[in-house]
C-alpha cells in the first residue's frame, strides 16, 4: 500500500499538471500572480504552493522554515555517464523520468509522467549510488525542490538538472495533450518543445 507521503506527493504533481485556465492567486497571501510566478513547497507535506515574490522571499528557508523556496533552475549536464544497464538497475520502466531525494533522508524516487497521471516508485540506494558516483555533480541536488531529469526517448541521451516545478510542467504538458494508446503526435511535439525550451534557458552543448 502507498505510504502517506508518497501520495500527498503524487497528488501535487497531479493538481498542477491541470491546465489552468482561470486567474491564479498567490496560495499564502491570495495576492493575484502573473503567468510566470514562484513556487514555495511546504516541508511537512512536500506539497507545491504557488508564491507572490512577497511571500516566496519572507517565509522560505529560514531556520525552522514551514516552506522552501524553489528557486528555478535549469541546467543541461554534459557528458554524462548512464548506461542502459544502469537506467535498468534504478527500475525506470519508461525512457523519461526524473528523480528527487526525499527531504534529509538521502532515499531517491523516480516519478514519470503517464496519461493517467504521475507515478512514483523507490529507487535502491545502491543502484542511485552507481550513479552519482558516475556523475558527481548529483551529489549536489537540492532535496526535495532540485531533480535529475532524464529523456532517453528515440536516440536521445539527454539530462538535466531543473526545479520540480519545471518537471510538473512536462508532467502536464503529457496529460493535456496525449491521444490514445501510444500519445500521438501532438504529445511528442510537445515533448520535443519543451526540451527545447530547456536548451534555450540551460544551454544547448
């Protein structure tokens, strides 16, 4: 059975992967936000809360913080090492997924978008530790608000060390255009779209 935790996290992902088509409000201070706004996430419930840059900026990491900030990040890693072995040894039953450290505890999940949402499974610690010591710069993520995205669709090999928020959007961008069994074309167009956005912001190698 899924534990409380996962599936308050799940349910996150879930609510923002809905298109919104109605004015949006700041989730501390119902303060109106803009198109593009922050996000704080409340670290008793790994839950995301949209933020006006008021509240993003007083309430987020301070000592005993109820919130984090996410800071948004993209960053596109060159040169990594993960051979399909290793994906298969993490257990990714899909070419694109991303990964986040849960809180101090050092556990990683694996969440991939579906069309029926999110779904979220552990990832051994040994298999993770493989990884990182094949790529250093991992060791760096940020838990819980940082996440290694990877798309392995086709013949592509890219990664990318992003904000969770930026993982919800793909996570919506499949659930809002994906056709029948396979997704259709549209949904890869969308995909394909929003790697490039990355590459705009993180830097294309």
């Amino acid at each position: 059975m899924m534990g409380t935790a996962p599936a308050r996290a799940i349910a996150t992902l879930r609510r923002f992967a809905h298109e919104r088509t109605d004015a949006e409000w700041c989730d501390v201070c119902t303060a109106p936000l803009t198109s593009v706004h922050g996000h704080l996430l409340e670290t008793a419930t790994r839950t995301l809360r949209c933020a006006c840059p008021a509240c993003a900026g007083l309430l987020a990491d301070t000592p005993g913080a109820r919130w984090r900030r996410v800071s948004h990040r993209v960053t596109k890693l060159v040169g990594v090492r993960l051979t399909d072995e290793d994906w298969a040894a993490v257990g990714a039953p899909v070419d694109l997924a991303f990964f986040v450290q849960v809180g101090a505890s050092h556990r990683v999940v694996m969440r991939y978008p579906s069309p029926g949402g999110p779904v979220e499974a552990m990832v051994e610690p040994a298999a993770w530790g493989t990884v990182v010591a094949a790529n250093p710069a991992l060791s760096d993520l940020r838990a819980d608000v940082e996440a290694l995205l990877v798309n392995r669709t086709a013949t592509r090999r890219e990664y990318y060390v992003v904000s969770i928020d930026e993982c919800y959007r793909l996570v919506g961008l499949l659930r809002r255009h994906w056709r029948g069994f396979s997704g259709g074309p549209e949904v890869q167009e969308r995909i394909a779209e929003f790697f490039a956005s990355l590459d705009d912001v993180g830097g294309a190698p």
